[in-house]
C-alpha cells in the first residue's frame, strides 16, 4: 500500500489520511529544532506500518530541513532505538540512549 504523507505545518503535524481517517505524529517547531510530542494512528488504520511509515517521513524531513530533533514521543524513540541512522538529528544535551 503507497501511503502518502505530507507536512502540515499549519496544524504542527505530518500526518496521512486514508480511508477517512487521518494519522498524524504531533509537533512544536522553534528556530533549528523540532520536538516531535506523540504520534496517533486510528485503530481503523492500525497494523499497516502507518505509523512506521510517518516517522520515516518525519525524519527525512526534519534531515532535509538540517533540524535538530527532540524526540518525546514514545514511538520515535522506540524507532530511534531501532533505526540509529537517524540518531545524529537527536539533539545534543536532549535525549541520548534513545
């Protein structure tokens, strides 16, 4: 299934709408960083790697727009500690050991 995810910078979340029912990973955004605060996927989308897929997009991005990460979600950090390719956007004096 091609799930496509989008920035919604006017709602401070990335989110995915199918079926009619949207997920999405909440977000803040300062200057040069991102904190990425809960991730949600309805229980009608659940199982399909929705949420897998929109953390990968959320990261990419925030590589792309050379932000600093600070991951308070516990399905980012749990991805974090599972992908520590992207461990480098985690910001210094944050969160380490993700």
């Amino acid at each position: 299934m091609d799930i496509e995810v989008k920035d919604n910078p006017a709602q401070s979340r990335f989110e995915t709408t199918i079926d009619g029912h949207t997920a999405m990973i909440e977000y803040k955004l300062q200057p040069g960083v991102i904190t990425v605060l809960h991730t949600e996927v309805p229980k009608e989308l659940e199982g399909r790697g929705i949420a897998g897929t929109m953390t990968k997009f959320a990261l990419e991005h925030i590589r792309a727009k050379g932000l600093a990460l600070i991951p308070l979600c516990p399905y980012m950090r749990a991805y974090l500690k599972k992908h520590p390719e992207y461990n480098d956007l985690v910001r210094d004096g944050t969160v380490k050991n993700v």
